[in-house]
C-alpha cells in the first residue's frame, strides 16, 4: 500500500490544501492529513483539535484521507505509519525553495520517504492561512478562500464583529 504524509499546520484549512488533498488521493492508497504543531509554541490560531475537526470536517467524503497530529519529526511518523512520500503543495518559486531544503533533510532522516510537489492551481496561488486569518479578522468576506462546511467556524473565531 502506497501511503503518503501531506503536512502542515492547517490553520485552518483552505481551499488551496483541500486541492492538495484530493489530488494527492488520487495518486496514493492513503493520504494521511498530518497536522504538525510545535508544543513549545503556543501562536497558532485554532487549537489542534479544533484542526483536526475542521480537515474532518472536509475531507469526510474521502474514503482514503485520514487525519492525524504529530508534534515531533515528521521523520519519525513516517517510519512509524510506513509512509512512502510526504506530499507538499507549492504556489511560488520561494515555497520551492524553502520546501527543497526541508525534503532533502527529510531525506536524510528517512531515506525511504520521497517529497512529492504538486504545483497549486493558479486560482489558488495567492491562497495561505495567513491571508484567510487576515482577511477574516478585518471582517472580509472568506467565503472564496475555505472549505463552505468549515466557514462559519472560522469566521466565528477572527472577526470581532461577530463574536
């Protein structure tokens, strides 16, 4: 069974990584949807939990996509999940190189493990959860950039008018 890890903070999901997500189903057996979160820090936006709901929430028609968390080496998960590849999604030269640098050390890590980029689609080469946290904190209409079953959630936790 080919399984592959595709990474991220997820916070919160967009429609640029639900992209990834299903483009990445249909070149593996089981794609595992990792939130990876740091416990030193404490910044992120939404709780891992709350993570983890919201790509639940997206990805439940999915029948091989399955969520987790992990707060260690992402080395480490794949080893332990036998994963063969860690699917990264790129929008800009920038994310290449920043993203060539962590696969080569993943690499070195877990030498079984391949990194597969998948290009973004040109609507969403813009797209980042900084924008949506942004956008959504100033009160602006999110509705474009995230999941419809995860909007309200969101929306709820960034703009002030509506808390």
């Amino acid at each position: 069974m080919r399984i592959a890890v595709c990474p991220g903070s997820f916070d919160p999901v967009t429609n640029g990584h639900l992209d990834i997500i299903n483009r990445a189903s249909k070149l593996f057996d089981k794609v595992i949807v990792l939130v990876s979160f740091n416990p030193e820090k404490q910044s992120a936006c939404f709780s891992v939990k709350e993570r983890l709901e919201m790509i639940n929430a997206v990805v439940s028609g999915y029948d091989n996509v399955v969520v987790d968390c992990h707060g260690g080496l992402l080395a480490d998960y794949l080893e332990r999940t036998n994963a063969c590849a860690i699917v990264k999604g790129l929008r800009a030269v920038s994310d290449f190189e920043y993203e060539f640098q962590m696969a080569l050390a993943n690499k070195q890590l877990c030498p079984t493990a391949e990194t597969v980029f998948l290009t973004t689609t040109p609507e969403n080469m813009y797209l980042s959860s900084s924008m949506v946290k942004q956008i959504g904190s100033l009160g602006g209409d999110i509705s474009k950039f995230v999941p419809e079953q995860i909007r309200a959630a969101i929306i709820k936790r960034l703009d002030p008018a509506k808390k």
